[in-house]
C-alpha cells in the first residue's frame, strides 16, 4: 500500500511538472531536414511547419533556398555570390512557397519545398539550405539604446539520386604535427570528401616507434554528415603510455567512414 | 475495503500514465501518424528545432558610458530532437556612430557570452553568423549577456543594436 502512496505521488509530481513544462513555447519550425532518395524526372515535396508560440509579437519571416556549404567545423553556411547553383546543389530544382509569410501569436504556416528532379541530374546527392529567418521590424521612436533580436531556423535537404553510385571516398589533404614532445604529440588532419555523397567519418591516429610496436592511439567521435567537396578538421592528442626516448617515430592517421570503410590514411614521422 | 483502495489506486495511476502520454504526444517531437489503407500504423519522427527568445524582442542596453561595458542579459531556450548548433551575428540597426579614434564601427564589439555553468568565452559577432554554442538533442537553457564597450569623443544621442539568432541541424 505505501509503495502504491509512493508511486502515485511520483506520478502526480510528473503529470504537474509536464504540464507546466510544456507551457513555454516560441519560434519551431518542424520538418528541418528533408531527407529523401530521389529519382530522375520525379516530382518531390516536403513539407515544414512554421509555429509561433501565444504571447509572442507577431513576425514576418522570409525563406530563402541557398547552395549549402560547410566549414571546417562542420557548420552549415549559405554559399554567397555563387550566380548558379554549385555542382552538388539542388537549390537549381527546387522551389519554396510561400517566399515571405506572416505569423500570428499561435498561428502556424505550411512551408512547402517542391522541386522537379531534372532528367539529367547526375549521380550522389544533391543539397541545399532552406533559411527561415525572421524580418526585422520597424525601429520604434522611443527604442533608444536598445538591442533587437531577430531569429532564424536552417533546415537541410539531403538528395539522394536512386539508383547511381553512392561514391564515398576522399582524401587527407593536410596533416600537420604540433606539441611535439617525449609525452604528448598534437595532430591535426583536414580531410577531403571527394566523392559525391554525404557521410559521416572518423580519424584515429596510431603512434609507433621504428621496429612497428604500437606505443599509443587516439580516435575522434564520428562527424556530422561531410558534403561533397567540404573539408573537415580533426584534432588528435596522443599520449604514449610511456615517456618516448630519443628516436624516430611514426604516426599512422587514418580516416574511417560511418560504414567501416577505409577512406584515406597517411604516415607521418618526426624525430625526438 | 482493501480491494476496493488498490483498484481505485490503479486506476489512478492509469488516469496519470494516460495524461503524461497525452502531455508527450502534444509535445511534436513524437508523432505517431495512422496511414488510412492500411493496418500497420507508419511512424514518423519529424526532425525538430524550437528556439525561444525574449518576448519583447528589444532589450534596454544600461550602463553605457565612453570606455565602459553596457551590458544587458537574456535567457535563450533551444529545443530540439536532433544535434543542433546556435549562432549570432551583429546587424547594424538605427543610428549608430563610429568609435571615432579607430574608425571600428560600434557593431563589431558586440559581445554575447554564455553565463550558465562552466561559462563561455565571449564571442564577438559581426555581420557574419559565429558558432556560440552547439548541443545535442534535449532542452537547453542558455543565459546569455550581451555586452558592448563604448568609445566615443561626442556621445551617441540613440544607437539601435540588432542581434540575429539561427539554429540548424548541427
């Protein structure tokens, strides 16, 4: 009985807690990635829901589809000043309705993304950012010293062509050694996606001295998603279990995909 | 009396399990869909991002004088059902001088930083989107300070900051 007592008011605290919590509620846009295998000469759509939460000012927001690129760190930017669409674009094919929009306390807005999938679209994927951004409102007379804030959601479409080649494969481009000492060595790698698909990839690092014995490793965490073309930055620490004596060493670095696959590796050596 | 005080229990619990299940279906970052035509029922988990400002939209810059931080603080609420990343950059809105003695405009030393725990380093923003905090799927709270130090010869009469928040999938 006074496990019961114990387990409804647990449950009675949690009933109180989700009430309360779903409360708060602002700009959500629902539906930010499309994700979708497509095929030549196909019609496609997705949709995305636009919701502002009650009590907030009403917002004018525009939506604006850009080629999509991506740092080193793997953020998503627009690409700006590119006239036509990038090779692993689909921002020539696709199209969003409605291109500005009004929103009310509440009120929620139906963004369509379509797109006509060109015969001749080629093999891979095919990207494109989708910006959501809030217009900025009227400077009001009295808002002296003050600080507006506008907001905005960038959703992703991910293309993926039926049917063609998925061409996972890419390259170390640079590999550089740093904080080289008897206990610690730095490594940074910038890895190139040149096939013609997205994936994720991992780095890992092994340190050995000149007869091969593996003295220590590193591995990073999976990436986010890496575009075709993009590069991506890898930091490595390495700490041997033992200090290192004076000698040559070799690190072996190599770059793995989500699947397993061996992309890319690349031997470097320094002297102690 | 026994059997009757643990069958109204159940059905306590019931009632309770029934409204949380109501509370998270509401919520929209699980939406199980029925397909009309068929008996199997077609799950579907929308990929979601919600980010909650100041109501207002404009915040008071106080303290400000030549030489010193004016300084305002927000809280920013990020939920999502994916990894995500929060960026800010610095618009120029309303009338604003230059700092006379470097010929930098004011926007480029606005500031925000994360204040929570284990606080941030400040990111200085401008006309471009930077990285400020990034996380993965969850409810986040992120209290934020803006700051911008003055340097004037001829003191601003009204100046108008205007900082833009984007969230995407990270």
């Amino acid at each position: 009985m006074i496990k019961m007592k114990s387990v409804l008011l647990l449950l009675e605290f949690f009933s109180f807690l989700a009430i309360f919590v779903q409360a708060s509620h602002a700009l959500a846009v629902e539906g930010v990635i499309f994700d979708a295998e497509v095929i030549p000469g196909e019609k496609i759509a997705h949709e995305m829901t636009v919701t502002l939460g009650e009590g907030e000012s009403p917002m004018d927001l525009a939506v604006e589809i850009d080629d999509w690129g991506q740092s080193e760190d793997g953020v998503n930017l627009p690409v700006e000043g590119r006239a036509s669409p990038g090779p692993y674009s689909a921002r020539g094919f696709l199209t969003v309705e409605p291109l500005r929009f009004h929103i009310e306390p509440g009120g929620a807005e139906k963004v369509m993304v379509k797109g006509d999938v060109p015969e001749d679209v080629g093999s891979g994927g095919r990207y494109a950012l989708i910006n959501i951004c809030s217009l900025p409102g009227k400077v009001k007379e009295d808002a002296e010293n003050s600080v507006g804030i506008s907001v905005a959601v960038s959703a992703l479409a991910r293309l993926i062509i039926a049917g063609t080649d998925q061409v996972r494969r890419g390259e170390i481009a640079e590999a550089n050694l740093s904080d080289v000492s008897r206990r610690h060595q730095n490594l940074s790698l910038i890895f190139e996606n040149t096939g013609n698909c997205h994936f994720k990839a991992g780095a890992e690092a092994i340190l050995m001295n000149r007869d091969r014995n593996i003295l220590g490793r590193s591995s990073s965490l999976l990436s986010s998603n890496i575009l075709p073309g993009a590069k991506r930055l890898y930091l490595l620490s390495l700490t041997p279990e033992k200090e290192l004596e004076p000698g040559c060493y070799f690190i072996n670095a190599t770059i793995n995909c989500e699947n397993g696959t061996l992309l890319a590796s690349k031997e470097l050596e320094f002297d102690l | 009396m026994k059997r009757e005080a643990e069958r109204l229990g159940l059905n306590r619990i019931i009632s309770h399990l029934t409204l949380l299940l109501l509370v998270v279906s509401q919520s929209g970052s699980i939406t199980v869909r029925s397909v009309s035509d068929s008996t199997h029922l077609h799950a579907v988990y929308p990929s979601k991002l919600e980010l909650v400002l100041p109501h207002e939209g404009d915040l008071q810059m106080s303290d400000a004088s030549s030489g010193n931080d004016a300084k305002t603080s927000i809280l920013i609420l990020v939920r999502s059902n994916i990894d995500w990343l929060l960026q800010a950059k610095g618009n120029y809105g309303g009338k604003m001088q230059k700092v006379t003695d470097s010929g930098v405009l004011l926007k480029d030393q606005m500031r925000v930083q994360y204040t929570g725990e284990s606080a941030s380093n400040e990111v200085i923003l401008t006309n471009n989107y930077k990285n400020y905090r990034r996380g993965p799927p969850g409810e986040y709270q992120i209290p934020t300070d803006f700051k911008q130090r003055f340097a004037w010869d001829d003191q601003p009469t009204n100046y108008t900051v205007r900082v833009s928040f984007k969230v995407s999938p990270d």
